[in-house]
C-alpha cells in the first residue's frame, strides 16, 4: 500500500487539501466529492427544485471550482466556497430558465414544467417494511413542504435545517447577511411548523438523499471528466 492509499484525507486542512488536488491526487478529489456531493446537490435543488438539473449544476459547478481551485486561499472554508459556487452555478440556470420561459410566453407558448419525482429513499437493514414506507412518505411529505416554502427561505432552510450549516456558513453561501439568514429561517419554520413539525426530527435524515450509490456514481463521472486517473 502506498504513502497516498494510507493518507488521512480527512485530518488534512483544506488548503493542504486544495494542494494536493491541483498535484491532482485522485484520493484528495474522490474524498472532497464524497464529502460535500450531499450537501451541494441539496443546495442546488433548494434553488432549481429539479433533481436532474440539481445534478447538472452541480457537475458544472465542481468542474468550475476544480479549474480554480490555485485560486482558493482558505479566507472561508473549501466547503463554503464550494457551496457559494454551486449556490451561483444553480441561481444562473434559474435566471436562463426564466429568461426562456419568458421568451416562450411572449411567442404565445405555454411554459409549464411538472414536478412528478418522487422521493426515493431505500430501506435500512434494520427497518421492517412498514417503517421503511413510512419513512419515505415522510420524506416525500416533507420535500413536497419545502418545495412549497417561497424562494428567499428555501435554501436558507435547506442548508441550515437538514445541512446542519451554522448562521456564518450559510450567510457566506449565499451571500446575504447573518440577520437576514436568522429572520428567513424563523419565517421558514413558521411556514412549516403547523403540518410537520412533530415530525421534523425523524424526517430531515431521509429528504433529498443524495448518498450511497448516487454518490458513488457522481463521484466516479466527476473523477473521470475532470481527468483524474
């Protein structure tokens, strides 16, 4: 086994670990895709409420971020850069989106895009089939809610609530300010709180899992776009 198969990728401080990408250690890339590939399709589905194309902004957002990884000096975490870039990637395909949306209603088109995806979420070994089902109609419910939360509070919710991002990471993601994250999360749990409150707790860890073999399978396409070996 060699010096890198044994290396702590986890222990290492992001810019060592930024440093060893752009020597491009395929161990660093695989662990800095695994870690975050969750989180930031969460982020971006926040804001496109699609899951395909949360995945292509993703992709397109690792691919930037990669390219200028030389350019990451550690003044925020390379988790919240990493967010930020994805937050921007996903906030530029809305704009497109709308500008063709808005393009097709002044041709006489209508524009209507149906969201039909259910949630998927495996049952765990020690799950009997009756909890398994309600586990992923809870999931279902819940993502269904926070799609219906208006756009200024979802990703607000999202990130904080079942990303577990603290007041200081989220601000930076989305660069707004401390004070505007605490007031849009309030209102957020006040929209949600009445129907799924009570459920809250055992929900969050099944909505949007983008874990086990789809992060996997995004973590191999990336390595492999982006050239490692």
């Amino acid at each position: 086994m060699s010096a890198v198969d044994v290396l702590d990728y986890a222990g290492l401080g992001d810019r060592a670990l930024a440093a060893r990408i752009l020597a491009r250690d395929v161990g660093a890339a695989r662990h800095l895709l695994s870690a975050n590939n969750q989180r930031l399709f969460r982020a971006a589905w926040s804001i496109l409420l699609n899951r395909s194309e949360a995945e292509e902004a993703l992709q397109d957002a690792y691919m930037k971020a990669f390219a200028a990884m030389s350019g990451f000096k550690g003044e925020s975490s390379l988790a919240t850069w990493l967010t930020r870039i994805v937050v921007n990637e996903a906030l530029d395909r809305k704009r497109r989106a709308k500008r063709r949306e808005k393009l097709l209603e002044d041709r006489g088109v209508a524009f209507i895009e149906d969201y039909r995806e259910t949630l998927m979420q495996g049952s765990k070994p020690d799950q009997s089939p009756e909890q398994a089902v309600m586990r992923r109609e809870l999931a279902r419910v819940m993502e269904a809610a926070i799609r219906d939360l208006p756009e200024t509070f979802r990703p607000v919710f999202v990130l904080r609530e079942i990303e577990g991002l603290n007041v200081t990471e989220t601000a930076a993601a989305l660069d707004i300010t401390e004070q505007t994250v605490r007031t849009r999360l309030h209102r957020a749990k006040q929209r949600l709180q009445a129907a799924l409150e009570p459920q809250m707790a055992s929900v969050r860890a099944a909505t949007l899992p983008f874990a086990g073999l789809d992060c996997q399978a995004l973590t191999a396409r990336m390595l492999e776009r982006l050239g490692f070996q």
